[in-house]
C-alpha cells in the first residue's frame, strides 16, 4: 500500500475490506485505526462492512439450511413410508425388510475378517456462497467475484482443533479467526457434521485462483509458525497451487494435520 496522503484519506472499499478482516500488516493497520476515527467517509464504509455480516447472520442464520433439509426429508419419508404400507406393496416391503436385517450380518461378516479394517468417518469441507442477497450451497467450478462471501461449512470427527487460512496466485495468505489480535490461528473445532466456521471470508478484487485450507489437528497452531511453514511455498509469484495443495496433503508443510481444501477461481 501507498503511503501518500491521498491514499490515506479515502483508501477505497477493497483496502478497507482488507483493513476490516485483517489483511493488513500491522503498521499499517494502526494507520488506518486512527484515520477512521477522523473521517466519516471510511468509518461509515467500515461499518457498513460490519452492518453487512451482521445483517447476513441475523437474515441467514445456518441452522436453517439443516432444518430445511431435515422437512424435506421428512415430507419424503413420510410419503415413502404411504406408499409401502398400500396393500398391493406388502410383498415388495416383506423382501426389503428382510435384505434389510441380513445386510449388517453380512457386511459384519466381510470386516471381521480382517482386523486391520475400520470403519470412520473423516474430516470434509464444503461452502455456503452468498452473492446479491442470495445465499446458496457453493459449487468450486463456477467463476466467483469480488465481494462474493464464503462460509465454510466443516465436519470434524476427531481433531479438536481447526485453522482456516487461504492462499492467492499473488502469494498473499489470508487467516481467517475470530480473534485477528490472537497468537493462535486455531480454534476449537465443534465435533460433527456441518458445523458452520465462525468468521466468514469476503473475495477480493484480485483475480486468478484462491486457495482455501482447513488444517484439522490436535494441537492449536501459532499465526507465527503458520506463516513460516508457508513462506517457502508463496514467495515465488505466481504461487503454484496446485503443488502447494499437494505438499499441504503430503504433511510437508504442517506435519500432522489432517488437510481440507476448496480451490475456488476468480474473476
């Protein structure tokens, strides 16, 4: 960023959402916290972002999205459940119900023989995409825009923490945390599935691809260490992110995590 007085008295909406989720270096920020006090132009655009998330949770809140899916599956199962119980289909649910009972024998049959074989579940990521006032189930092959907001939806099974960060073609890394002032880029994760990450991530104006990451461990990680990890990986521009991805999942570069990626491409 520029350190001219122009660019401080009005920096814009893209520096102050960068300002606002906590992009910037720390000089800089203390900067633009005393410019913002004294100029109403940039405190309204601010707060305006704050209004913005605010009124998106308090319009939006996610519980509804499990709810609706949990009508819908209701409403069908009850239909289902119409339909088996008709006269002319008590056969057809006699021999289902039968297949039923014998289905966990046999699959208990096939795992115990070996003692190696376990069955779990795993750590998964996917993502909300609210864009215009609408807000949908995200889809990575579409072409995103800047102001689009993502929110993670995570499902953790056995790590008690998780660390959200991203990486752009640029090589800047973005940590997404509820506390930007904290030492700490984890935080504890909520056992279960869809379980929605507590900050959400606004796009910027740069294009290319952005690589988001969730890092499930068993021990919080330090920002400090996080940022020293990735150094080695982001200094050559453009950032090849698909290596990237690749030795984040290998464990080379944070060893013992259990890596989650979106990959999502800008317009």
């Amino acid at each position: 960023m520029k350190n001219s007085n122009t660019d401080l008295r009005h920096p814009g909406k893209f520096l102050l959402q960068k300002y606002w989720v906590g992009e910037l270096d720390k000089e800089t920020s203390s900067l633009y916290d005393e410019h913002i006090e004294q100029c109403p132009q940039c405190k309204e655009t601010v707060d305006h972002l704050k209004r913005q998330q605010q009124n998106f949770h308090r319009r939006y809140p996610y519980g509804v999205f499990h709810s609706a899916t949990v009508e819908k599956k209701e409403s069908w199962t009850k239909k289902a459940i119409g339909a088996v119980l008709a006269p002319a289909m008590r056969p057809v649910f006699s021999m289902m119900l039968l297949l039923f009972l014998a289905t966990p024998v046999i699959i208990y049959y096939q795992y115990s023989r070996g003692p190696d074989i376990r069955m779990k579940g795993e750590e998964s990521l996917s993502f909300l995409l609210r864009r215009n006032e609408t807000i949908r189930k995200g889809d990575v092959s579409e072409t995103f825009l800047a102001g689009d907001e993502i929110q993670i939806v995570y499902t953790a099974t056995a790590a008690p923490y998780i660390a959200l960060f991203s990486v752009d073609e640029a090589g800047t890394v973005s940590l997404y945390h509820p506390d930007l002032t904290c030492k700490w880029c984890s935080i504890p994760a909520e056992k279960g599935a869809q379980k929605y990450y507590p900050t959400s991530i606004v796009l910027d104006e740069s294009s290319g691809q952005e690589l988001i990451v969730a890092l499930f461990t068993k021990k919080p990680l330090e920002v400090n260490n996080l940022n020293k990890s990735l150094s080695k990986y982001v200094h050559k521009k453009p950032v090849d992110l698909g290596l990237l991805k690749k030795n984040l999942e290998l464990q080379k570069v944070i060893s013992q995590a259990t890596v989650k990626t979106i990959t999502l491409t800008k317009q």
